[in-house]
C-alpha cells in the first residue's frame, strides 16, 4: 500500500532529477485520500494503470 510519504520522496527525487515536464505516479488502482491529498498539494499527477495509455494519448496531444 501506497503512503502519502511516497509521494513525498517521488516529489523530491524529481526536483532533484529536474528531469520532464510532468511528475506522474503509475497506480495499480485506487489510492487512499491522504495519497490523493499530497499528489495534489506535490504537483505529482496519478494514473491508474488501466488508463495510462489515454493519459499519455492526451498529453501527446497537448
């Protein structure tokens, strides 16, 4: 199970990576609201597995 400090030290590997445009979390499914709340307030962008593929169609396209 994924923790909100999760997110956290995925926030700070890429400001110090300073790599891409976007910071995004790969889930397996659901995340728990504390994981949702620090996603948001981190920047970090969450997809589920299921619907990365037409995430990344729609980034493409931006």
């Amino acid at each position: 199970m994924m923790a909100a400090a999760d997110v956290c030290r995925l926030t700070d590997a890429a400001r110090y990576l300073r790599r891409g445009d976007v910071t995004v979390l790969v889930t397996a499914g659901a995340v728990s609201a504390p994981v949702r709340e620090a996603a948001m307030s981190a920047g970090v962008m969450l997809v589920d597995s299921e619907r990365l593929a037409w995430w990344a169609d729609v980034r493409r396209r931006d």
